[in-house]
C-alpha cells in the first residue's frame, strides 16, 4: 500500500476511533448525570476527545490534499 493510502488509512481509523470514545464519553456523562455523580471531569475529556477529533480531521484533509498534488 503506497504511502499516502496508508497516512489515510490511519487518519480514517483515528476518526473512527475518536467518535466512538466520544459515543463511549457521552454515555459517561449520562450515566453521571442521571445518578448525581459529577461530569466535571468527564466533560472535559469529552471537549479534549471532541478537540482530537478536529485535528484529525483537519489532518485527513492534508493527506487528501497531498494525495491529489502528488496524483497531478
């Protein structure tokens, strides 16, 4: 597999991954909220999870970029 096909391979698996920790985190805080626990805590990660997400995202549209420069 050429490498850009991999640097997007990865960057799709890390997407995928961050949306289902920020599915799992929700739940979290759900859970927290409905038995009175705080979501200080778990919040913030949610922002941190949902801050990565971003960035990878962003990251996957470098190597789409750099992918349709090299195809040129």
């Amino acid at each position: 597999m050429p490498l850009r096909d991999r640097d997007l391979a990865q960057a799709e698996r890390l997407i995928a991954e961050c949306k289902n920790r920020i599915a799992r985190q929700r739940e979290v805080i759900a859970n927290a909220f409905q038995t009175g626990d705080e979501t200080e805590v778990a919040v913030s990660l949610l922002r941190a999870f949902e801050a990565s997400l971003q960035a990878f995202e962003k990251h996957r549209e470098l190597v789409r970029a750099r992918r349709k420069t090299a195809e040129r």
